[in-house]
C-alpha cells in the first residue's frame, strides 16, 4: 500500500486500488497521468469510485485528455 501525505482516506483507497503510474497530487484531489486509452481508464475509475462508495468525483477537459490525464477529486 502507498501513502501520500494528506490525502482524504478515500483518494488514498482509490490510489490503492486503480493503481495509477504516475499521478499528481494537487489541492484537491490528483491528477492521474499517463493513461493509453482515457476513455476506458475514466470508466474504470468513475466504476470503482461507484464500487467502493467513495467521496470522489472524475474531472476531465480537452485539454487533459490530450495528454492522457484526468482528475480524481474529493467532494
């Protein structure tokens, strides 16, 4: 199990369970980075937050996607 200081509990079950390879930790949640297929690691994140009830929400623009990020932020 990683840590990274500060993060709510449910960002931390989320960074443990999606596994992401790289990963910005930011104010309010993280930047997950790095990601081949965007649409489908959305999905899976936005499925697993749902799976595990957890406070989190995906955030994503044109921008992101561009290069194969999208945000996972606390509510």
């Amino acid at each position: 199990m990683s840590t990274v200081n500060n993060l709510s509990k449910d960002l931390q079950k989320f960074i443990d369970k999606f596994e992401p390879n790289k990963f910005k930790v930011m104010r309010s949640g993280i930047e997950v980075k790095g990601m081949n297929n965007i649409h489908e690691a959305i999905e899976t994140a936005k499925g697993l937050i749902e799976k595990l009830k957890l406070n989190l929400q995906v955030s994503h623009n044109a921008e992101m996607v561009s290069y194969g990020a999208f945000e996972v932020r606390t509510l």
